[in-house]
C-alpha cells in the first residue's frame, strides 16, 4: 500500500511538473505580455521604459531561464501575485477550492446515488420498455449542452416562475444557510443532470454483465429473493467498474463544473481559471490550472483506492508498475 | 438470412435499432436543412448578417418564422447558417481526431514496447487531465507568437481552422486505445503473420492488413465522438473562444443569448434545441452503428 501510493505520488508529480512547464509556455504564447498590460494602463510611458521594465521583470530573458525561476520560488510556496484581484495567488485560490469542492461534491454524490437507482432498474428488466425509458433518458442527459441546460434552468426557475437566483453566491446583507443554498440548487442541478446518464449507463452495463454470471445463479439456486440478489449480491460486484469509471470522468466532470460556474457566477476554480485566462492574469491562471489538474489527479488515486477496496481479488501490489 | 452481403445484414440491424434510424432521419434534415440556408434567406429576402435596428426582438411573422434578435436579425436565417459551420467543424474536428487517434494507436500496438509504453501513458495523461481548462489556454494563443502568417492569423476563417486543431487534439484519445487494443489482438493472428513472412514492411501491414479490419470500430467510434465534439464546439464558441462572430455557429448564437435571457428567452431556446437534437442524434446513429458492426453486440441482443 505505501510502496503503491509512493508510487503514484511520484507519477503525480511528474504529471504536474510536465503539466507546469507546458503551461507556462503556452501562457507566454498568450497575446501580450505583463508589460503590455501595464502600457495600456498608463499612457505616459514611453519605449524605453517598457524596454527598462521588461529588464527589470526578466522578461527579455530566455523561456527556459523564466521558467525556472518561477519554479523555484513556486517550491518555496511562493506563487506569485494575482492581477486582477491584488491579492497573493494562494489568498484567491483557496476559498475558490472550497468552492468547487462543494459544488462537484454534492453534484457528483447526488448523480451517483440516481445513476445506481436509474441503473439497477433499467438492468433489473433488460430491453423493457422501462428499460427502453432509462436509456433514452440518459442518452438525453448525456447529449444535452451543459451551458444550454444551465440557461433553461435559469428561464424557468429564475426568470418565468422568479423562485431561484440565477446566480451568485448569495444574497448581499443575508447571512441565512437557506439563502447559501438556495444559490446552490441550480448549480448542482444543472451539474448533476449533465453527467447522471454517464452514471446511469456505466451502472446499467455492469450491473448486465454482472447478473448475467455464475455466481449469482448460485445466489438464485439457494432461494435469495430477486431483490437480496441484485441488492446484496450483483451491485457490490458491478460497483467495481462503475467506481472506477466515475472517478476516472473527474477531468470530465470538472470542466462541466467550469461551465456551471461560469454562467452561474458561482466563485469557484473554472470560474477562477476562465476569469485569469480572459483577464490575462498570467500568475493566477498557471497556478489555478495547475491546482485542477492536481485535483483531477487526486481523484483519479481515488479511483484506484476504492479499486481495491472493493474487489478482494485485487491488491495494491499488482497495481504497481 | 442465407447469401446476404455482410452490408446487408448489418444494415439490416441497423434499421431494426428504431432510435439509431431515427437519428439518421434528423441529422440528415439538419444537414439538408443547413445546406439550403442561402435558399431559405433568398426565399425571406434577407441575409444572416442584415441588421433591422427599428425590428429588434420581432415575434414570429411570416417575414421571420422565429422572430428577430437584438439587432433584428432574422433568428431562423441565423440558426440554418450556424447550423453549416457547427456541422461542419463538428464533423471535420471528429475526422482530424479521429485520423490522429488511429495513427497513434496503430504504431503503439504494432510496434509495442517502450514506444508503446510512451504513447499510452501520454494518452491516460491527455484523458486524465481537465480538458475544458487546458482548452480556453490554448484557444487564447496568440497565434502569431506561433510564427504564423500575419495574412491566415488576421483572416476571418482563423477561428475556424484553430477550433479544429484544438477539439482534435484531445479528442484522439478513445479512438487511439481502440485501435491500439485491437491492433494487439490482430497483430498475433496468423494473416499478418503469413504477411510478414512475406516480407511485408510494418507500414504496408498496419495500413494494407491491420486498418482495414478495423475500419468498423472506428466508424463507430469516430459517430460516438462526433456528438461530443460537437458539444465542445459549442462550449468553446460560446465561452467566446471558439468560432468568432460575425460568422454564427450554435455555440456564439447563444453567448449573447444570456444576458438577454430575461428579455428575450427564446433566443437561448432554439440555438441550444439544435445542438441538442444534433449530439442526441449522433450518439443514437453511433449507438446503433454499434449494435450493426459490432459481432459481440450479436449474443447481448438474443
């Protein structure tokens, strides 16, 4: 287990490192530069001093040579500072996780628990019209535009029936838990309906297959009832791929929540990165994106965690590569 | 079921799948549909980019069957003119990707060892990581720090070109670890054994014995992930990243469309319906193309 999760750590970190550097330059292949920001803010500065400038911020130095001062201070702890919002990198990036954690947390708990139950009816009575009425229900969920489905939230539950905010993060003077969460429905909403088909359908196919096995026919044969053997028997085996698969979808299911968050207004990471890549907050957006992808990757060992946990035939050590 | 061509029996299956037909139907009207916008605006004596400012938010009429958007423009004109463009790039972005994915997969499986080791970890690499982020970074690149010509770089249709190359990019993936499962598989049977005792070089048997026993698997593979690239697409336009204004795709039609959500809602209605009947219709047709080609499909239907 610790030779397994060393392992991965180490791969982790080269991930992000690789991760780091690609980032760093493709933000230097943004359009402008620090400087060139700074000149449309002041319009009193001349050739010279934007030369003087590029000097003293190192600027006119190789990529190679930038790069690894940037990475030398980041391993200190030391991200640098966020443009837009005159804050320290780290300041802004925190509260904005927390954001985020809560919003794919609930979303990603919430669309689990109805992908199961979707899935182990639908399996239960293969090529039913019940059956048929899952699959085509999460065939629509899987092929509806996320951003478009967050707008129809918005005109129905904002705009016509006026129920909901169409977005934020709370009222301004009010305090109240059920105001914070009020501002959540439609987010994790919007969140959970995109990705519960995926659910839905990976549930479905595992829980086929798994019924389908000699096992259970056993379980059958000594006389458990339908709903002990799918229940008890069927869905702790068909968990394993189901598990697996979900958390792998993590970098899928991230960039929906950087939709959500976008058209919400919610403050979270991928509204974060959105608003740094836009704003040209170049310190803020490697940072940003270098904590998603951490995240991604956090989830991802999570997967292969619960793996093992799962399946007693499976160890840590035939993971190891 | 005796003398039936393989086609035969697998379009056969094909239209016993009613949902996947039905999918076929609808990508076929929009694409009809789409082709004759030039026909649709000579017909309303209107063009997508004429501007009515004195007939803003019209309702539906017979001059404009949907009504107008915030600048009068005819909405219908626009959606059939964006739907060209979004089915286009959809559809040349899936191919790109495709293409990419199978060149990919095709050397990781033939060749095997360490470049196989490389590919796939660079390819659980690209599928681990969060698409969308690493996809607003690379469509804000300046593309002349790239060393591109200033001509192409200015020119209208840049948006177009960059859309493709950026949803392609990490769209190979699913198509690479197909191919390169397969070609695997196939690479041990005694055909590409007998053609290398032949004296075949690898890239005659990757291309003349491999693919072509592929060719199923990819079809369905390049129809499922047409759908999702299409999303993309749209995602990326309407994050105002992807295909510029003035040319209208579903995705930017619907970037405006937000903040008018309270005064005009429709307008975020029917750019999104189209992209939606699209991706749903891909995702059947691929589903059942599936179900057509796929030999294993056979045992789980009977």
């Amino acid at each position: 287990m610790t030779r397994f999760l060393l392992q991965r750590l180490v791969q982790s970190a080269i991930v992000i490192l690789v991760m780091s550097f690609v980032v760093y330059g493709l933000l230097g292949l943004m359009p402008g530069d620090p400087i060139d920001v700074m000149i449309t803010a002041d319009p009193n500065m001349t050739p010279a001093d934007a030369a003087r400038l590029r000097e003293i911020y190192g600027l006119d130095r190789p990529i190679l040579e930038r790069y690894a001062t940037w990475l030398g201070a980041a391993l200190q702890g030391d991200f640098g500072f966020s443009r837009l919002r005159a804050q320290p990198v780290i300041d802004v990036l925190v509260p904005a996780l927390g954001n985020t954690t809560i919003l794919l947390g609930a979303a990603f708990a919430l669309s689990l628990a109805l992908g199961l139950a979707a899935g182990v009816t639908a399996a239960a009575r293969p090529y039913s019209r019940l059956d048929y009425a899952i699959n085509f229900a999460a065939f629509a969920g899987i092929s509806i535009p996320p951003f478009w489905l967050a707008l129809l939230l918005i005109i129905v539950f904002a705009v016509i029936l006026g129920v909901l905010p169409a977005g934020g993060m709370g009222t301004v003077g009010s305090h109240g838990l059920w105001d914070s969460l009020s501002y959540l429905v439609l987010p994790v909403a919007s969140l959970t309906i995109a990705s519960v088909g995926a659910h839905t359908r990976y549930v479905r196919a595992a829980m086929i297959d798994t019924l389908r096995q000699d096992f259970i026919r056993t379980a059958r044969a000594k006389g458990l009832s339908g709903r002990r053997v799918v229940l008890g028997h069927a869905l702790r085996h068909a968990m394993i791929p189901v598990v697996t698969i979900a958390a792998l979808d993590f970098g899928y299911v991230f960039s929906g929540a950087m939709i959500t968050e976008t058209i919400f207004a919610y403050p979270g990471m991928g509204r974060l990165i959105y608003d740094a890549v836009m704003g040209n907050d170049y310190n803020l957006a490697l940072v940003a994106l270098l904590f998603a992808t951490a995240l991604t990757l956090a989830g991802n060992l999570l997967a292969d965690i619960a793996y093992v946990a799962l399946d007693p035939r499976i160890s840590f050590r035939s993971l190891e590569r | 079921m005796r003398g039936e061509s393989v086609f035969a029996f697998a379009r056969r299956r094909f239209l016993r799948h009613r949902l996947a037909v039905a999918g076929a139907v609808c990508l076929a009207v929009l694409a009809a549909a789409a082709a004759a916008a030039p026909l649709a605006a000579a017909a309303l004596g209107t063009d997508p980019e004429m501007a009515d400012l004195l007939g803003r938010f019209a309702p539906p009429s017979p001059e404009h069957p949907l009504g107008t958007d915030d600048l009068g423009r005819d909405v219908l004109v626009r959606l059939l003119y964006g739907g060209r463009i979004s089915l286009f790039v959809g559809l040349v972005a899936a191919v790109c990707a495709a293409a990419l994915g199978t060149v990919v997969g095709l050397i990781a499986g033939y060749r095997g060892g360490w470049l196989d080791a490389f590919l796939m970890r660079f390819t659980d690499g690209v599928i681990a990581l969060p698409a969308l982020p690493l996809l607003i970074v690379l469509a804000a690149v300046d593309l002349s720090k790239l060393g591109l010509p200033a001509g192409l770089v200015a020119s209208e249709d840049i948006s177009l070109y960059r859309i493709v190359a950026i949803v392609a990019a990490v769209g190979w993936t699913t198509v690479a670890r197909l191919v390169r499962a397969s070609t695997l598989a196939l690479r041990a049977r005694p055909f590409v054994l007998a053609a290398q005792a032949q004296g075949a070089g690898p890239l005659r048997i990757m291309v003349v014995h491999i693919l072509p026993n592929l060719a199923s698997s990819i079809v369905v593979a390049t129809t499922l992930a047409a759908g999702n690239i299409i999303l993309l697409e749209s995602v990326l336009s309407f994050l105002g990243l992807g295909i510029q204004p003035p040319i209208p795709s579903w995705g930017n039609l619907l970037t405006n469309a937000q903040e008018l959500v309270w005064s005009a809602p429709m307008l975020a209605v029917w750019p999104g319906l189209l992209i939606f009947v699209t991706v749903v219709s891909f995702n059947f047709v691929g589903d059942g193309l599936q179900d057509a080609l796929d030999p294993r499909a056979l045992e789980r239907h009977t």
